[in-house]
C-alpha cells in the first residue's frame, strides 16, 4: 500500500479491521509463543517441522501486524451524512437496463470490497458512475465492454456489521 493514499473505509469496516489487530496482536501472538515453546522442547530445531511451522505461522501473523497498521494508519472513515446520496457506505438496488433486471451493490472504499457479498468499491466503474446519484438517475458506466445503463431504484445506508 502506498503511504500516501487514504484508505476509505465505513465505520463498520474500520471496525473490523481494529479487531482483527487487536486478535492479532493479543490473543495468537500469545498462541503462537506457545506453540513456538512447545516446540523448542521436543530438542534438535534443525529437524523439527512443528518448529519450523509455528515459526512461519508467526511470520504471516507478524506481517499481516504491519498491513493492517499501515491500512488503519492511513484510514479515512467516510462521511455517509448525506441522505438519498450514494456514497460510501450505501447498498443500492439499480435496474440493468441491458438486462431488465435488478442488481443490488453495497459501495465500500477499496480495501472492503468483495464482489462475491456484493461489495463494489467506489473506484470500479460502477461504483464511481453511481457516486452522488440519487434515486430516479438513470447512470451510465463505460466499461471495457462497452457502456452500461441502470436507472437507480432505491438508496439506503447499508448495513455492513459481518
């Protein structure tokens, strides 16, 4: 991650991301010291594999300490005031009017997003071609596929606790 770009996140995944660190940090740091403990005691570390394991199990604990204070170094929690706008932190129910169907999306900064729970950060085409439209605006989105339209069927604040 670069260390001058803000991270945008909702409330709920600020939240998330505090609590993974605050595991991390406190409760398998400690795990892992003890499988570490365990391990020096069975004798010989140069052919001991659980030792060898434990060891990487707290390299990736060590590493994700740093990803995860460095994203929440450069958090910016989004400003999700403005009622009937989409914005961050929005689910939306749109009409593809390729398709005749409805899609819905919940907008997220990109470091939340996961199109397979339905989570489209801002920064994809879709996510920025919706940003500040409100309900009633018909949306189109230039994609490597062409230009997409949907009419924007409703707006509420989502509700991101998972």
């Amino acid at each position: 991650m670069a260390e001058g770009k803000k991270n945008l996140l909702t409330r709920a995944g600020l939240n998330k991301y505090e609590a993974e660190l605050h595991d991390l940090k406190v409760n398998r740091r400690q795990e892992i010291a003890g499988k570490i403990k365990e391990a020096r005691e069975q004798g010989d570390l140069s052919e001991n594999a659980e030792y060898d394991a434990a060891k990487d199990e707290q390299r990736e604990i060590e590493e994700r300490i740093v990803q995860l204070e460095l994203l929440l170094k450069n958090a910016e929690v989004v400003d999700d005031t403005e009622e009937g706008s989409i914005n961050i932190g929005c689910h939306v129910k749109l009409l593809d009017k390729e398709f005749d169907e409805e899609v819905e999306y919940t907008i997220v900064g990109s470091t939340e997003a996961n199109s397979l729970q339905g989570k489209i950060s801002n920064e994809s085409p879709v996510g920025k071609a919706l940003l500040h439209h409100r309900e009633g605006d018909t949306v189109e989105v230039e994609t490597q596929n062409g230009v997409l339209q949907f009419t924007v069927l409703s707006v509420e604040k989502a509700n991101l606790e998972d």
